[in-house]
C-alpha cells in the first residue's frame, strides 16, 4: 500500500486500485464528487510536477474512462480536476514513490494508454444539483429540473420550473464562463440543438462565473451522460449474424505462475532493447518476483 496525506486530500494505491479523498477545503465539484475509486485499468499514466512550495501531482486517465472529464472536456481549473492533488514540500519523497508504484504497476500490468469504448467510473452519484447564473440544475437519476431564480429572463421565469424525463435527453452541453464570456448548462431534445442563447433558452442554465460553486454544473452534465442510453449497435450482415460469436477465452488469474513469467521475459525483452533504464528494469523485476 503506498498513500500520500496532505491538506489538499488524499492519495492511496493498493497494486489495483487508486483511491482519491478530497480534502476538507478542496474545491465544490470535487468535495460535491467526493471519494473516487479509480481502477488501474483506467489509468493511462501519472506525474508528480515539483515547484518550489512542494509541487502537484497528476493522475492522467484514459480517454473515455471518466463521465466527469468526458463532460469537461477539458475545460477543469487545476483546482476543480479531481484527478490533481497538491503536494506540500515535505510530502513531495512520498509523491515521487507513489508515482513510482503507480509507474510499476501499469508496466506489469501493461495497461494500454489508448482510449477506452465505455466509461470505467460510476460518475456522480444522484440525486445531483449544481450551476448558478439564473438557476440550478438537479436530476434524481430519472428527470432533470431546472429551477430560474430572480436573475433569469422573464421568458424562462414565466414557464415556471422545467422538467425533462431522461429519455428524452439527447445530448448535453456544459460550458464554464471564461473571461467575459458566460458559460452555459445546455440539454438536447429530440436530436435537436437550440438556436436560442443560454439566457432565453427553457432548456439551458447560463453560467456568468461568479461564483466556484457554479462549476458544479458540470457534475449535473456527468450524472446525465453516463446514464443516457449507449446508441444502438449497427445491425450486422444476415451472413455474420447466422455465424454464432465466439467465446473468448477465460483471463488467466492476476497472479498466474505463467503469466508473471512471461512478464518476466517480456521486461527483459525491454530492457535489452533499451526502452527501460537499469532502474526501471530493475524496480520492475522485483515487483514481478513479489508476486511469484
């Protein structure tokens, strides 16, 4: 087991799985997120970025593998990516040997760092609400409401509260404001995206920035995404439907005998190719002989 504590959160890997706690004053969309358990086949990589107060590290997932990034879509502050954790300087030997075990256990492991086809996180847990601007967005899993305060246009207002059962939700939009620009929280009906600005749109929260706490619009948009239904699969050919699919093969066991001695001979097909430093090949091969 290799952890990290800090003020910012915490940090934790037991070979399978990291496990990320957010700490007491960590921004609202990841104290709203709260505890995360994020399954190594879902990592794609880790870093640990020294600066002088101590530094950061950073854990990078596969794309596809988080509903929340997914609906980010890059557009996280640092603060709110609940995937960064900031490193005070006496924890930073802790950090380095984290990264290290993480590093490790991908390589045995060989996880592909290559996107994935379905989402490997749960995503938010309902009921969720979150936003700001002229109102706030909830969904229970089933409906999504959203409810105008006083700064909302007369032409939201006047309709009163909105709700959209989830199947009727084709897409979702969220944008955070940046600079002068107002963010928004958008939903798609029927397949249909409006033409009408956030502000007079019945279906779209406008985001103005004022406030951390409107970010947490962006848990809302992650909640629906991973529980809109996967688009049907296209029909297959009449010939290659009559043909019956074939079974695959069962996994072999973590910790098959065979399969870590294959890993064995495949660590040092890389080291003598020169993709892995002594250390590397190294640190590698003892954590292989660990499990044998």
């Amino acid at each position: 087991m290799a952890d990290i504590i800090s003020r910012d959160g915490t940090w934790s890997f037991d070979g399978d799985t990291v496990r990320i706690v957010p700490g007491g004053k960590a921004h609202p969309v990841r104290q709203d997120l709260g505890e995360l358990a994020v399954p190594l086949h879902a990592v794609a990589g880790v870093s640990f970025e020294p600066d002088r107060k101590g530094g950061r590290l950073r854990l990078r997932l596969r794309a596809g593998a988080c509903p929340v990034l997914r609906a980010a879509d890059g557009r996280l502050k640092d603060a709110a990516d609940p995937y960064q954790l900031v490193v005070e300087k006496d924890r930073t030997g802790v950090a380095e040997y984290l990264v290290d075990e993480i590093r490790n256990a991908l390589l045995i492991e060989q996880v592909p760092d290559g996107p994935v086809d379905g989402f490997l996180l749960p995503g938010p847990s309902v009921p969720v609400s979150g936003g700001g601007g002229d109102g706030t967005a909830s969904f229970d899993g089933q409906t999504v409401r959203l409810t105008w305060n006083w700064k909302a246009e007369e032409s939201k207002t006047a309709g009163g509260t909105v709700t959209l059962p989830l199947p009727e939700v084709t897409g979702v939009r969220w944008v955070p404001a940046i600079g002068l620009e107002n963010g928004s929280l958008r939903f798609d009906r029927g397949g249909a995206v409006s033409p009408a600005p956030a502000k007079y749109d019945p279906y779209s929260l406008e985001l103005w920035g004022l406030s951390k706490r409107e970010y947490t619009a962006v848990l809302v948009a992650a909640a629906v995404l991973v529980r809109m239904p996967a688009p049907a699969p296209a029909a297959a050919p009449a010939l290659e439907a009559a043909s019956p699919p074939p079974v695959p093969a069962p996994a072999p066991p973590a910790d098959d005998h065979d399969v870590l001695l294959r890993r064995l001979r495949e660590l040092g097909a890389l080291y003598e190719a020169g993709i892995l430093t002594d250390e590397e090949f190294a640190t590698a091969k003892r954590a292989v002989l660990k499990r044998l």
